[in-house]
C-alpha cells in the first residue's frame, strides 16, 4: 500500500522531534500501522534551518497554503501555535479535505467548536492528542478507554512549568519571582510566562477535557483561571505541615447543577500519587463510575514527548481514514448532535457555585479572642472547619506588639458564602494583611 | 441503526458488573458509540441466577453455543476464565465470524497465537482489555497511544491479591502467612491464591505486555516466574532502611540479546511513583523511546473496573466492525505476519541472561573477617557493591556465639554470574542460613 503523505506546517521543537521519530521509528511503526507514513512537504518561513532538519528528499516551502493545496498530502500536521494564522490554516485544510493534527490547545479550546463542525461536514478528522498532557495518551484513554463510564470529575497537573516552579519552592524553601528566574534560565519557563503562571495554558486543557468528559462543547470563556503568582513559600510550608502539596490543578467537575471547570492552586494530600508528581511533569486523575479512579503520568512537553502524541494520531488516522465517518471516534467523544443538547442540562457553573474546601492564612494580631471572632464569623456562614494551625507569635508589630500567622482548613462550603465570610473576616481591626485563601482538593 | 446485540458466556462477577454498567450508562455509551450496544443474550450454568440479575427481555440459556448459534449476535463476551472449555468456546465463536471480547489472561498468555490467527483468518476482532489491570486501558495505551515509540521496557503491578499483602505486610510488620489469612478473610485473596501469590497471574499479563510492545508472539513457556511467598517482615525492613519498597513486578525488557519477561518481588526505591501504589491498587511504568516513562493507575480488578475494559472494547468493535479487517487495530499491535520474523531478533532470554542489581541477606556469624570473605567473592565474580548494610549482633547462636545479618546491594549483574557467587558464599561455614535474594530495579 502506498505510504500516508503528511505535510507538516512548522517545523520547530515539536515539529523536528516528530520529523526525528518518524524517520527513527519508521519501520517499527510500519509494522504496527500496516503502512507507511512519511512527512513529504514541510512549510516553515525559514526554509535553510528546515532544510537542514529534513535533509534531502523532503520539499520544504515557505508557504503553508502549497502544502494544503497539493493533492498528494493525506494529513496536514499543525504545529504554528496561536489562535491567529493556524485557524486560518486548519479550516482551509478541512476545507481541501485533509485530515489535521495539531498541538494547539489555545485553539481547540477557543474554536473548537468552529473547527470540528467544519470537520464534519467534510468527513475529516481533526487529532489533538498532543495537546493535552503531552505525550501522555490521555485524550485517547477519555475519549476511548473509559468510554463505559460516567466520568465524575478529572484533575490535573497539566502545565509542567508551574508544577517545575511549585516543586522548587517546596524543595529549597524559595518565594515565586526567585524560582521563576531559575526556571527560566533553565529552559523550564518561557521569556514571557504569562500563558504559564498565570494557568491560561491549564485552563486551555482542562476545557478540551471537560468537553471530552461531559460531552458539552468546548468553552474556555466560562473557565475560571487563577495561577500561581501570589502563592507565597510560607503557604507551601504551613501546607506541608498540615499533610497537603500545593498543585496547580485543572479541575473539572459534574454535580448536579452543571459542569465546574476552573484551574488554581490547590492543596492535595500528600498520601496521594498525584500529590507526588514532581518538577515538569504532568498527571491527570479521572474519576469513572465504574473504574474508580485512574491516573496517567508522564511528560507533559518537549520535543519527543509531544511528538510521540502527534505519530499516534497519524497511525489513527492511517487507521480510520478509510473507515465510514460515522464510525469515527468523535472529535470531542460523544457525537457532534448531542453537545448542544448536554449544555443546556449541563451549564458551566460560575465560579461562585463551586462547592470545595478552602486553605485560609490570616495575619492577625496576637490578642485574646481572635481566634474566637475569627471562628464566631465562619460557624454563622455555616462553614465548618476542619483543622487551625496556629502559629508562635512573632514580633513584626510597631512598638512591641506581636502578630501571628492563623491557618484553618475548612469542610465543604460554597465558593460564594466563602467570599462573603472572607469578606467579613477581612474587615475585622485585628486581621492585619490580605487573607490568603487557597482550594483544597481531596481527590478521593 | 440497529443496536449491536451482545452475547455473554458467564454472567459471575464480572459478567453482572458489565451487564450493570451498560445498562446503567446505556444512553451515554450510546451517546459515544454512535449506536446501542445491548447484551440481549446470557449462558449461564446456573439459569435462575443468570435469571434474577439480567430480568426480563434477556433470553437466559444455559448452553453457551446457543449464544454461539444465535446470527443475531454480533460480539460474544467470555467471562468463563481458563482454558478449558473458554478456549472452545472463544474459538467456535470466531468460526462462526462473531467478535470476541475476553478477561481471560490465562487464556491468551497461553493460546493467543493460536486465537489471534483464528481470528485473522476469519476477519474477526478478539479484544481483551479487561485482561491485563481491569480498568485501567494500558493495552490502548501500549497498542495506539504509544504507537510511535520504540518500547523499552514495561515494568508493572499487575497483581492486586499480592500487593494488597505487601502493602499489610509493611504497614503491619507482619510475615506472608499472617497477612495471607486476612486477605483470604476481606476477600482480597481466593481460597486457592496459589495464581496470584505465586507470580502465575501477573506472568500471564505481563506476558501478553511483552508481545504487544515488542512485537513478538505471546510466550507464556518462557516466562520466569517467581511469587512472594518466601518473603520475609525483616526484607521488607531492611529494604526500607535502605530507601526501598518491595513489589511484585511484572516486568519485560528489550535488550541487545532480546527480550526478559519475568515476574519475581523487586526493590523500587521509594521515591519512585510506583514504589507508592499501595493496596489492591495496580500501575504499569511503560518507557517509550519517545515518550519517556508513562505511568497507568488504577483499579486491576473487580465487578466495575473490569466491567470498564469490557465494555470499552465492545464500543471499539461496534465502531470498528465495519471497517477494512487490514484498518483494524491488529490483535497484539503490529501486524500478525511480522511477529515470527521478530521472535529470531527478539528471542525470549533465559533468566540467567538477565542483567539486573540485587539485594542480598546473609544470616552470618558476627566474627572478624566475614565481611571481607563475602565482599572478596563478589569482586571476584565481577560483581560490584552499592551498599552494605550491617546489622548489630543479635546472640541467638549456640554457646554464646553471635550471628547478625549482613545486606548487599550489587550493581547490575548478569543473573548468572550472581547465581554462582551466591552458591560460592552459601558455601562460607559463617554463613549459616540460606541467602535471601531479591532483584532491585532503579526504573528510571
């Protein structure tokens, strides 16, 4: 049989590793596809440095739109990033009838919607394996492996240069801005983090699993993002004293009322596995009705990685492309007519209607009763508590007078009574500084 | 379009879990697929059970070849086990062109080849899923979702009757034959558990690991298999100490002269993700040349968690059985004429080709000089120290004399090589019990 023709748009780290471990792996992954598959056209605006990655043989333009027109190219591989040039790129693929791969979560999860309809009014698929956890099969395992289960919630480390960042904080005690410089003089964080710590990267992923999960459409603009940029190393250490990790998850959830989907800080038990998934590696935990809890781990970025997520698409698709496209895995698991339908019964839950428990670090005067007022203000919210830690005393106040660090963890409660409660807390004369207020997830 | 009508041969644990699970989730699975999936057919030995849990509108017989016979079938699930009558069955169910979905370990550890080629022949699907970690999709996982890589090695627990008594054992400090009673009494282990304790069941699975990431026949024959039944209270202590938690690993390898499948208690140093999964709990370390190291967790048996892997790949065939058999995901991931031509490159090594690192326990007489006796064998067998870790004399000997144990830690070694150093020191007279020997593995 005549081998997949691939046309690859971009050839930078992830593009060269796909390039590197196809040719590398080439007659492994014959023997397991049934057929070839070869990168045949390559577009990348620096023509030399891409000619000098794929050597001879391969034709390398620095137009994207010759390698969607020309007929001999099967699967179009999307590696330019970015909502801007690469949507354009993606639909006028679907649109000449290629079969994509992309990496591009920001794009999936801000059009979505757009791309998988016009792929499937043209019978192609669109495969973004890579752009979830990296190289871990981890939208196959939802979209395929759990497939008999209702899916509860999923929680992920799923951006490895917070979770690199998280673990150095812990490790050697440090605050963010010190641990950020490090990272990024190691290659770990970007010139501009914003996407990073700030958890847009996260919230991209956790939006594409929500969809897979719940079988609702993709939508990031009800996701709610808060990354890791005010976390201080007291709160890692005082989290660390009372049995938890600070993770930075992206959760989402089914309850009764709809579908919550939020990435931020969370403290987990250190009992658990993912508790212990440390530097720049990813995990994702998936709750099933019927399979209990199950957790992927692996490499969540990097050349190889990813591209072993972008190869495995393309052996899909190798595999599928002939095959009815009705008979197709689902671009977002569940078929494309009922996604409409769920969001009605299943609405993305503002953030004000979560229900978890809560980390609170209070600078407060070292007086009688405060502990007292403090614990009076959240028993008549009705939320209660589940542990205090409460600190030496040490001497910060003008003229002799002391301050404490008071940490309580609390049960259950809705995010808007905590905000309230907060909000009262906050006002009293004896709580000195901003109360820090951090989710706990039990994972259990 | 018609729903797929499902035939069950077996309706014990699993049987009812997989019937509960898809009827309990039928309109999401449906929802997914694309189409109903409906068990419409039940053999049971025992009708009246069979009966009170599948209810009305399920024809309920007692002679599994009418499920066979029946041309409205489309998929038979066996959930008999062994391999007698189920290897039957699952074979005259491919003659008569329906798929097959199976739990049986045992059965394809054994028979695969045979019902692989069966099932080649006559263009039908056997999937197994459920066979290897319940719920857990690691054969999706190693078959597509690592489909780019090179596999290098697998290491797993696959065996949750035997984690589950080293997991009491360390907590509790008690020996195998306490902690095996109480398992026997929560269920967790079988009246006979001589499968599970005595490595068979995790060979069985690991077995069929090795084939579908090597590329090479199932080989059941050449497995090495050890169980834990000789372990002892004080190795897990002293392997504590020394930053180790000892499991019983499934393991295959691909090395220069081909491929190890054992299964035998390993030492992982605690740090590592694995080393942490405690209890009934199963997890498989995959690394991939690509990839890097992936780890799967979760559940490894039970009513739902198999009922999982079931039903996934009854959705898998519901989508796949329309399609081109030379599309279909081959039965053990590369395609069947190539594995023969593998198994001359790749053969299944003896174990004492196997190279790995060991952890030794020498019940010694506590006199000057043994230390230096025991190292000087080592080093003239070519077997280099990692560490040693000497206990304090403990007076247990006779007229006053003392003996002590005495920990090795080695280097990699060849299996054999370790074997004669370990008849050498045996033979010392201040070695006075038989040596316990456990390999280590660093999984990193």
């Amino acid at each position: 049989m005549k081998p997949i023709q691939v046309g690859l748009l971009g050839i930078g780290t992830v593009g060269s590793g796909t390039f590197n471990v196809l040719r590398r792996n080439q007659q492994e992954i014959e023997r397991r596809a049934g057929r070839g598959i070869e990168i045949t056209m390559v577009a990348d605006l620096d023509v030399a440095r891409a000619k000098a990655i794929v050597g001879e043989g391969v034709q390398v333009v620095n137009d994207a739109r010759a390698v969607i027109a020309n007929p001999e190219i099967d699967i179009v591989i999307e590696l330019i990033g970015g909502y801007g040039i690469a949507k354009a790129l993606v639909l006028e693929a679907i649109a000449a009838g290629k079969h994509v791969v992309t990496a591009n979560k920001a794009l999936l999860a801000v059009h979505g919607s757009e791309i998988f309809a016009a792929a499937s009014a043209r019978g192609v698929m669109v495969a973004f394996e890579a752009s979830v956890a990296g190289g871990i099969p981890i939208i196959k395992a939802l979209r395929e492996g759990l497939t008999a289960n209702r899916i509860q919630w999923i929680a992920g480390i799923i951006n490895g240069t917070t979770n690199f960042i998280l673990s150095e904080m812990r490790d050697k005690g440090l605050d963010f801005d010190v641990v950020l410089k490090e990272a990024q003089r190691l290659g770990y964080a970007e010139a501009d983090p914003t996407f990073d710590i700030e958890g847009v990267d996260a919230a991209h992923k956790a939006t594409i699993m929500s969809a897979i999960a719940f079988g609702i459409p993709v939508q990031f603009d009800k996701a709610y993002v808060e990354g890791i940029t005010k976390l201080g190393a007291a709160d890692i250490r005082y989290a660390e004293q009372l049995g938890y990790r600070i993770k930075l998850l992206g959760i989402t959830k089914r309850t009764d009322k709809g579908v919550e989907l939020r990435v931020h800080p969370s403290l987990v038990p250190t009992k658990r596995l993912i508790a212990n998934v440390e530097g720049a590696m990813n995990a994702v935990v998936v709750q099933g009705d019927a399979v209990g809890t199950t957790l992927y781990y692996g490499k969540g970025a990097g050349a190889e990685p990813t591209a072993s997520a972008v190869i495995a698409d393309l052996v899909d698709i190798a595999r599928l492309h002939t095959a009815d496209p009705e008979h197709r895995v689902p671009h977002l698991a569940f078929q494309p007519h009922t996604l409409n339908q769920a969001m009605d019964s299943l609405p993305v839950l503002p953030m004000s209607e979560v229900v978890t428990s809560y980390y609170l670090r209070l600078r407060v005067a070292d007086e009688a009763g405060v502990l007292a007022k403090v614990t009076g203000l959240l028993a008549a919210a009705g939320i209660s508590i589940d542990a205090v830690l409460q600190r030496e005393a040490d001497e910060v106040g003008g003229e002799g007078s002391t301050q404490t660090d008071l940490i309580i963890l609390t049960h259950d409660t809705r995010e808007g009574t905590m905000n309230e409660a907060i909000a009262q807390m906050q006002a009293l004369p004896t709580v000195l500084a901003p109360i820090t207020r951090i989710r706990k997830e039990e994972l259990n």
